[in-house]
C-alpha cells in the first residue's frame, strides 16, 4: 500500500468518524425518469429526510447528469422507480453511481422496487423500499447515520401502513418550466404542476403494476398537504395540475374536496386527471363538478376493445362500458384520453384493425397518442398475470435486461406488426409528425399485414385535437437509447 492510498483511508476514517458523530450525511435522491412531471417521491422523501436533519440532493436524469461533485461524499444515494422506463434506466445507471458514489449505501425504492429487488441487490442495491416509502427510508438513513453499516436490511421490503404525509419539499428539483407542459389544440401552452392526491389502488387489474405492491389498497394524502402543494407550484408558474393518481375516483369524496378547494383557491387553474372506466361510469354525476371546477381531460387505461381481453386483464369494464364513459365525458364537456395495451398474446392482427377503427368511429384519433397504439404487455416479476392458468407457457424465462417475461405471439406476422409500429412513432417523434399523419401510417401497416388494401381515412372521423401533455402517458414502453445513455 503506498502512503497516498494509506492517506485516503486515514481521511475516509475521519469523514466515517464525523458523519457517525452526525456531524455530516449527505444523501441524494434520484429519480431516473417520471414522464417529465416534477416527482412527488422525491420531493416527499425530500420533506421527510431535511425535517430530522438530514442535508439532501436531488438529481432528476431526466433533466440533469449524475455529477461526481453531487456524489462523492454521499453517504446514502436512494433512487425512486415508480414505472418500468425509470427501473431500466435505473439498472444501467447503477454501475456509474456506484464509481461516483464509491462511500454511498444504496437503496432503490418506488413501485418497482420489491418486483424487481432479486436483480436491483445483484447490481449492488442493499436496501429495497416499496408502498409508503418514507418511513424506511428515514430509519434507513437514522440507522446510517447511527454508525449501522446497513448491510442487513431491517425496513420492510412493503410498507403499506398509513404514514403522516408532509408537504412535499420541492426545493431541491429542477424549476417547473424545465418539465412536461400541457399544450392546448390552438398551440398555446400551460405550465405543469404535478400532484398526488392518493397511492395505491383498490382495485386487483391484472397486468398493472400497482397490484403487487399495494394488493387493493390506497393511501390518500391529506387534504392540506395536497393544497399546500397545489399553492407551492402555483406560486412557481403551474397553470395546469396533472393529478398523478393511479386512480383519482378510488377515493371519489376525496378526489371533490380538493377539486373544489382547489378551484376555490384557483378558479384560473385548469387540471387533467386518471379515472377508470367504471368509476367514470359509477361515479358520473360528478363529471359535471370536474367540469365546473377545471378539468379539461380524463385519461382512462381501456386498454381494449376486445372483451375477452379485457376479461383476461380483470379490467371490470367491457368495450360497451367504455364507450357508455366517452360519452358520460362528452356529455360533460370533459375530453377524455384513453390508453391501450393492444399487443397481448390475446390479440390479433383483425383485432388490432378493429381496435384502429373503433378510434375512427368514436372520433379518438386526435385523443390517443401514437406510442398508446403500439404498446407492448408487459410482464414484471410477480405481474398478477402469471396466475392466470396455463399463462406461464405462453412466457419465455425471465429476461433481467427487460425486466420482465417476454413473449412472442402465436401468429409471428403480430409481432412483426408491432415492431414496425413502434418504429414508425420512433419517426414520427423525430420528424415532429401529427398524431393524424401518423395514425394514417398505421392504418396503412396494419391492413398491408393482412393483405388488405386501405380504405381512405376521412379527416372528419380523426376526432377534434384536444389539449394534451407534452410527454404522452405510458407505464411500460421501452426506453430509448438516449435515455439508456442519458446519465
Ligand atoms: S389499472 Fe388502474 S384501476 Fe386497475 S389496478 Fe391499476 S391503477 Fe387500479
């Protein structure tokens, strides 16, 4: 050993020495990707972390690059994944924030985090936090900072029970006009706040990533947090509140009292929200007072216009319902932007031709985004998909580099269709395309892969353009190259 590396150890025992005294932890939350919404999860940890002391750094790698001069001297480096695209990033990202953050105590937490925890430990993660993360977060960071090497996790891998939210510390994040805007159909453009008004859900879908984690339960953030939040981004600029929920109707009383102290305090804040078709349906005498207090959209995961999938999926509404809550929204004056998983083992080219014309015949071209048309199931470690019967042999084994069980479709021209699919949106992203223009390709590719010639599109069935996110809504497409890269 010579004496420059015997230097280094005597200084690294003196800064272990003062940060057990307590007199420096430095901790640095990560978020690899949230759709370009300013994260609530690391603005809440943020909260929970500086009240008992703790000096705290945020990187968002969607805006910003991991930095030696952030992460030299971080004791504890705790990275959120709250959607698959983040937990990729997160997976190739790990080995470079451990050669940055060589004295750093891993933790990942989020949604993905307990799913995916076998192969996050294996890439050096030591400490795995999913449901309401914040208490183990913070024994996490009491106990290091305690002298506790950590090496043995002691938090629970899911902590479901209610926690005391506090209002979210939003300090340490990028400025709001560096994320997602919403863009109006004559061009203009609002600034982005994001809120989580609730967690979890009570619902049991099978193929959604929530279920695992939270198993029909859902954590509501008390209304004072809520609207102090709400104030903290109005007061930075937000003219638009995207409401984050996986659900907003699963506490539906709740969900009224902050639209309406919201639009109370607000009356110029305009907000989009996530409600289920049968909620939507359910609850629909409430459409109205969304309306009234701001709502310009709802986006609704239909996922389906074939029954039978929708079945298989334990989705609880039928391709009648969806369209009985389109036109609930439209009776209210409310868009509403649904989403789909149209390539599923179930489906099939004449399916996806049906599901194309549906979006004609309801006038919801100009509502979907390209990249909802061509997504892929996904099936993560632990997906509530695997106990469907005989589903298991439709999978090939477990792929950690996707994180999750491929599958190829029956019908090999399916898969072809997809892939060519996805490529065309990866385009028509990069040539500024219209989501008309590039709905007109995929009409064309997807009656070519049967052998059909197209019928011409009518530009009056596309449907009226209607405001929409910058960053469209998706949980489970893969991520780019870039944004593989990114960090
Ligand atoms: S898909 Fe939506 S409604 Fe179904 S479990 Fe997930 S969050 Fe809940």
């Amino acid at each position: 050993m010579d004496s420059r590396s015997d230097c280094c150890l005597q200084e690294g025992a003196a800064e272990d020495e003062r940060d057990a005294a307590g007199a420096r932890f430095e901790l640095v939350l990560i978020n690899p990707y949230e759709l370009g919404r300013q994260p609530f999860a690391l603005a809440e940890a943020a909260a929970w972390l500086k009240q008992d002391g703790f000096e705290v750094r945020c990187i968002d790698l969607s805006l910003q690059q991991l930095e030696a001069k952030t992460l030299a001297s971080a004791r504890l480096v705790a990275i959120y994944v709250g959607m698959h695209t983040a937990t990729r990033i997160a997976a190739e990202a790990l080995a470079r924030i451990r050669a940055l953050a060589p004295r750093a105590h891993l933790c990942v937490y989020g949604l993905y985090a307990p799913m995916n925890q076998e192969l996050l430990r294996s890439l050096g993660v030591k400490t795995i936090l999913g449901g309401e993360c914040e208490p183990g977060l913070l024994s996490l960071a009491r106990r290091l900072r305690a002298g506790e090497s950590g090496e043995a996790q002691s938090e629970p891998v899911v902590h479901l029970a209610k926690i005391d939210f506090l209002t979210p510390d939003r300090s340490g994040l990028p400025g709001l006009e560096r994320y997602a805007h919403l863009i109006l159909p004559d061009g203009g453009r609002k600034k982005l706040g994001f809120i989580e008004a609730s967690r979890g859900c009570k619902h049991l879908c099978r193929h959604c990533p929530v279920v695992p984690v939270y198993q029909g339960k859902f954590r509501v953030v008390p209304l004072p947090v809520v609207m102090a939040d709400i104030a903290q981004q109005v007061e930075a600029g937000a003219a638009h509140i995207s409401f984050g929920d996986p659900d907003f109707f699963n506490g539906s009383t709740h969900a009224m009292k902050v639209v309406a102290a919201m639009h109370a305090s607000y009356p110029m804040l305009s907000f989009d929200a996530t409600i289920k078709i049968q909620h939507l349906i359910a609850h629909a005498g409430l459409l109205p007072a969304l309306k009234a207090a701001g709502c310009l959209f709802i986006t609704a995961a239909v996922e389906s216009v074939d029954d039978q999938v929708l079945r298989y999926l334990a989705k609880n509404h039928t391709r009648a319902d969806f369209e009985h809550a389109l036109q609930l929204c439209r009776d209210a004056g409310i868009d509403m932007a649904p989403t789909f998983v149209p390539f599923t083992p179930w489906s099939s080219l004449e399916g996806y031709l049906e599901l194309l014309r549906s979006l004609l015949h309801l006038k919801l071209v100009e509502a979907v985004p390209p990249i909802q048309l061509c997504i892929r199931l996904l099936v993560p470690a632990g997906s509530w998909l695997l106990q469907l019967p005989d589903f298991r042999e439709l999978l090939a084994p477990f792929d950690a580099k996707m994180l999750g069980y491929p599958w190829r479709h029956a019908d090999p021209r399916v898969d072809a269709l997809q892939q060519s699919l996805q490529a065309l949106v990866a385009q028509g992203d990069q040539r500024g395309l219209a989501r008309s223009e590039v709905f007109g390709q995929m009409w064309q590719l997807a009656h070519e892969a049967l052998g059909l010639a197209p019928p011409p599109l009518a530009r009056a069935d596309f449907g009226e353009p209607m405001p929409h996110l910058s960053e469209p809504w998706y949980c489970c497409a893969e991520p780019t190259e870039q944004q593989l890269q990114s960090f």
